[in-house]
C-alpha cells in the first residue's frame, strides 16, 4: 500500500549540498512504469490464463469458507483429502467484462467431482474436464467458483485448469492482461511478492511456476515475473524481503541473473516504505536499531539507519552476483517523498550511498479528504492544480539529495493519492475526466522537470475505503470511465 502523506513541511537545503546541484541540468526521457496490483481475485484483473491460480483453496461445511487446513494440502497445494462433510471452495479470477457470456474450458488429474456457484454454471461435465460459462459485467458484486466435492486419497483431483475456451493451452498469461500492460517500460512487483507482509520465506519454500497457488504467503513465482517482464520487454523491479537471508537473497539474484533477457535491467530494493508506520518491517527496524545502540536514541533515525545497514548487505550480494554486467543492476534505497530528512539519514549512514544507484520516493498527489463530499468536486478538481506542483516542488528537493551523492533521483510509487471512505465521492472523482486532465499536468511536469523513471501506482483495482489506487477499476472498464488510464496512454504515445 502506499504512503500516507498528511502535511507537507518545506525542507531548506543546506548551502554545500545546494552547491553541489547546481549548474544545468539534463533531464533525461521519461521512463514511464507502473506498479502491478496484487493478484487475488478482488482485484478483478485475470493475469494468468488458468483462471484459478489467483486463488487459494477454503473449507465449507454449508455455513462460510475459512482457509483449508495445511494439514490438507499437499506440498504444491493441491486438496489432499476432504473429511466427511467438507468441501473446498476455489474462487476463479474473472476474465475483463463483456456483453457476451463467455466459454471456459477446465481440465484436471486426478479422481473428484466439482460443482460451480456464483456466476460460474455448469454447461457440460465428462471425464476430467467440464466446461462452464461466465458473463461478468464488472460489478462489485460479480464472483464465481468451483467447489470440490469429493477427491480419491488415493488419486486426489488435482492440476486443475481452467481458461477461456479460445485460449491456447500453452499460454501462460491472458491476452487481455499482456495488452493492458504493454508499453510500460518498468514493472514495479511489490503487491504480487506480498512485500507488505513481512513473512519469513526460505528460498527453498518460494513459489514455483507449477504451484497450485500464485497468491499464498511467499507470493508469486520468480519465474513468472521474471518470464512477463521478458515477453514485454520491461525492465522487472523487485523487493527482496526485510527477513531475507542470504540464502534468499543470493539464489533470487541468481535466478534473475540466469533467467532475465540480458538486455533488460533489473532494479533492485529493499522492503517497502521501511519508513512507514503502518508497515510491520518498519517496527522491526526501529526495534533492531534501537537494540543495535543507533540513532542515538531516536526511534526514526534508529530505524533509518538500521534501514541503511540491512540494504546495504543485500545489495553487496547482488552486486557480486551482477559482476560481469553492473549496469543492468539498478539498487534502489527508497525514502519518503515529504521528509527528505530521512533520506539524508539513510545515504550518510556508513557507506550506504556506495552501495546504490539511485534514491526513490513515492511523489504522490494529494488532498486532505476528510468530510469532502461529492457536492465538493469542482473545489477538489480546483485544488488538485496547486497539488501537483507541491508534489513536484517536493520532488526538487529530493531530486537534490540524490544528485549531492552523485545518484539518480526516480519514483517508485506516484499518481492521485485521494483516499475517502465516501464512495460516492470517490468513483465521482475517478471517473470524472478532469482527473485526466490532472495526470496530463502532472506526467507533463515530471517529463519536463525529472525524466528518468517513474512508477505510477498501480495497475487494475476496485474503488475502496483505503483508497482508489487503480489505472482502472476492473478489466473491460469502457475507457469512458477510466480518465487516469486514458491520459496514461495519450502521454505514452506523445511523449518523446
């Protein structure tokens, strides 16, 4: 998720580090990328061409899902066996909206029976395969499942399939995903590696592309953001976990190091928002710096510093793995975009400004939204303006900071950050087309002040109370209704 800005404080530069920016300046092009939105399947945005890897399996005893006992599953994930009385629900991801029902097509291993609920209905069933039909109209309340209701121990139903009828079995991704995607140049996987989570993963427990699940604790495959990345040409950015042992650290560099087309670089960063309160990484780092005697008794530059020491052992590994090729390795110390103070703290502490390539901040627009209704629009879209010149004006002073350690300055997260429980007001805002006209200021200006890389966030999500982070709200939105996409894509053709 991304930061919570709620006020803005000019920092003045210091004279020898404003000394030290000064003189002209190239700005270079625009390298526009976006953030992928995590793949459950409430995100209404179908990835993977086998509509069930989005999803876990639940236990239903006919009065609510919970999650399916461990116990249950075998060491891919698959149902094992079922007790008397239980089944095991298994949303599927539904493809982008249509006028039009649509044919899937679902196959599978194994001895089971499978039903269907919500939108999904049984068309046909023989063998090991059925096929059903869809019709999602994008609404909130649009959802489906299968539900296994018997397995064989003996020859559990397992490597269940299903996909949209026309879409080749070898296919990995869905066609409409890949073309939504195209012409992003970085793929920022923060949400599809569950980095907010904090979890403790080995590398010997990742996920693997023939997992039955790409959603479970240790996120996603490596192989497949590695393997999407390569089929667009985008240059993959990843998080390496805050608990990542060098184990983890070194066989991920490797595999990416082995697996990526060379020609592509690879940016590189340490946790997410280690700065921010709401995130558990960022408690465990204040706690570990504060033990570790740093900071000098301050809570914030205990955790910075803590922040500093623990990127820099990773980036020391993947910097060895990347040897032969150092500038397809981008590492990326990450800050908050408000309080360039923190930055500072982290670039001087030791040497961690040798051991990376660029500074990021997240240069979000926004609004203090609290008791705004929708009968206040014009005053919001009349604000929004002078927001985004704050935004970038605080970018200036972060840009500064990267700039005196001889660094590149990038976003990593950026776009509206207007976030209201009022749902009204909050589709009212997303859908209206002066939120277009926003983006093209804003994109605009980055494009003429800072050029380099900038990440907006994020790919496709529903409108909620923790905010409307979505290019668009779920897949097959009529573009009429989808302003920040629609300005997205003028400035991806327009821009030199």
């Amino acid at each position: 998720m991304p930061e919570v800005l709620r006020r803005y404080v000019p920092v003045r530069l210091a004279t020898d580090e404003a000394a030290r920016v000064s003189g002209p300046e190239i700005v270079p092009p625009t390298s526009l990328g976006m953030n992928l939105f995590g793949l459950q399947t409430f995100n209404r945005q179908q990835v993977f061409a086998n509509m069930i890897l989005q999803s876990e399996w639940f236990s239903s005893r006919g009065d609510g899902w919970t999650p399916m006992p461990k116990a249950q599953l075998d060491e891919w994930g698959w149902v094992s066996r079922l007790e008397p009385g239980q089944t095991a629900p298994r949303p599927l991801v539904l493809p982008a909206a249509s006028s039009q029902a649509v044919a899937v097509r679902c196959t599978f291993a194994g001895l089971g029976e499978l039903g269907a609920g919500g939108m999904a209905r049984i068309v046909r069933s023989a063998g090991n395969s059925l096929e059903l039909e869809l019709a999602p109209t994008g609404a909130q309340d649009n959802g489906a499942w299968l539900e296994l209701l018997s397995t064989d121990p003996a020859n559990p139903l397992r490597d269940l399939d299903c996909r949209k009828a026309d879409t080749p079995r070898e296919a990995r991704f869905e066609p409409e995903f890949l073309a939504f995607v195209s012409g992003f140049k970085v793929l920022r996987f923060l949400d599809w590696q569950r980095t907010n989570d904090n979890a403790h993963i080995a590398w010997s427990a990742r996920t693997k592309p023939d997992s039955a699940s790409q959603t479970g604790a240790a996120g996603a495959s490596l192989e497949d953001m590695i393997d999407l990345a390569n089929e667009l040409g985008a240059d993959p950015w990843f998080l390496m976990p805050y608990n990542a042992d060098p184990d983890y650290l070194r066989g991920f560099a490797e595999l990416v190091h082995e697996r990526l087309d060379p020609r592509r670089r690879v940016y590189v960063e340490l946790g997410n928002e280690v700065w921010n309160d709401i995130f558990d990484a960022a408690a465990q780092a204040e706690r570990e710096g504060l033990a570790l005697g740093l900071g000098g008794g301050d809570p914030m530059r205990a955790r910075m510093e803590r922040y500093a020491e623990r990127m820099v052992a990773a980036m020391r590994i993947w910097t060895a793995v990347y040897a032969d090729r150092p500038g397809a390795l981008v590492r990326v110390c990450a800050s908050q975009h408000a309080n360039p103070d923190l930055a500072r703290i982290v670039l001087a502490h030791g040497q961690a400004d040798h051991w990376v390539d660029a500074l990021a901040t997240a240069s979000y627009i926004w609004l203090e939204m609290e008791g705004r209704e929708r009968s206040d629009l014009d005053f919001i879209f009349a604000q929004l303006p002078e927001s985004v010149d704050r935004t970038l004006a605080m970018a200036e002073d972060n840009r500064a900071i990267a700039a005196a350690h001889g660094l590149r300055y990038i976003a990593y997260e950026g776009g509206q950050h207007l976030v209201t429980a009022n749902f009204e007001l909050a589709g009212a805002l997303q859908r209206d087309p002066r939120m277009g006209d926003v983006y093209a200021r804003y994109l605009e200006g980055w494009r003429r002040r800072f050029g380099d890389t900038l990440v907006l966030y994020a790919s496709t999500a529903p409108v909620s109370e923790y905010g409307s982070w979505g290019l668009r709200e779920y897949a097959g939105q009529p573009s009429k209704e989808t302003p920040k996409l629609t300005a997205v894509r003028r400035f991806q053709r327009e821009a030199p």
